[in-house]
C-alpha cells in the first residue's frame, strides 16, 4: 500500500506542476536554460559543410581496415577513395574496401566546431597537414 501512495503523490504532484504552467504559460527552469543555451548558440555558431581530401597515414588507425570496420562519426560522409599507386584497390569478398597508406579519402561533414571534427578525422586517418584543396593532379 505505501508504494501506492508514493505512487500517487508523485502523480499529484506531477500533474500539479503542469496544470500551474499552463496556466501561467511559463516554463520550467531546464527549459528555459536549455532555450536560451540553443539561442545563444544559434547567434554564435555557423554551421559549416566541409568537403575535403584526406590521405590515410602510415600506422594510423584506418591503415589495412575495411571502411565497414570504421566507426565514423555520425555527420562524417565518405564522399569517395582515390586508391593509392602503390597498392591495387583491394576489394574483400563482402565487397568492401581496405585502407592502406596513401589512400586519399573525399569526406564531407556539417559541423559547428570544425576543430573537434578535425580532430577526430585525424584520430581516424593519421596527423598530417589538413588541406580542403589537395591537389590531385
């Protein structure tokens, strides 16, 4: 019987708390933080898409794996992947690509804080000089 009650007076207590701020169309305090944290951030921040060329460094993390084994950020997109010359494009037989050294990847991403995504690219490809515009002529 005692989780009942406790059951009950939660629920009271709950549906108090609305039928108040609906009827003074005013907000929790959450609510109005977390409001005015995404106004502020909408004022400051601009959201970005970026398309650039990156190459797979030797000993990194993508080196000899498949793009499947990859768990790429959520906004990241593999655009495409220039092949090394010194290694054939190497398919498995799930049809999947394997990363090796050179490898030049085309990624696109929409962010508000490019240096963090950069810094996971490069936690992923290898340190390396990072370069929207890599020449590949």
């Amino acid at each position: 019987m005692g989780i009942l009650t406790a059951c009950c007076a939660l629920l009271y207590k709950f549906l108090a708390k609305c039928v108040v701020e609906f009827s003074h169309n005013s907000y929790g305090i959450n609510d109005s933080i977390i409001n005015n944290l995404i106004k502020e951030q909408e004022e400051t921040h601009q959201r970005k898409i970026i398309d650039t060329h990156i190459v797979i460094k030797k000993g990194s993390f993508a080196e000899h794996k498949h793009v499947k084994d990859i768990l790429w950020p959520s906004n990241f997109f593999l655009l495409s992947i220039i092949p090394s010359k010194s290694h054939y494009t190497e398919v498995d037989q799930q049809c999947s690509k394997i990363f090796h050294e050179g490898d030049v990847l085309n990624i696109r991403y929409a962010t508000f804080d490019e240096h963090r995504n950069k810094e996971k690219l490069v936690a992923i490809v290898g340190e390396q000089d990072y370069d929207e515009s890599l020449n590949l002529s």
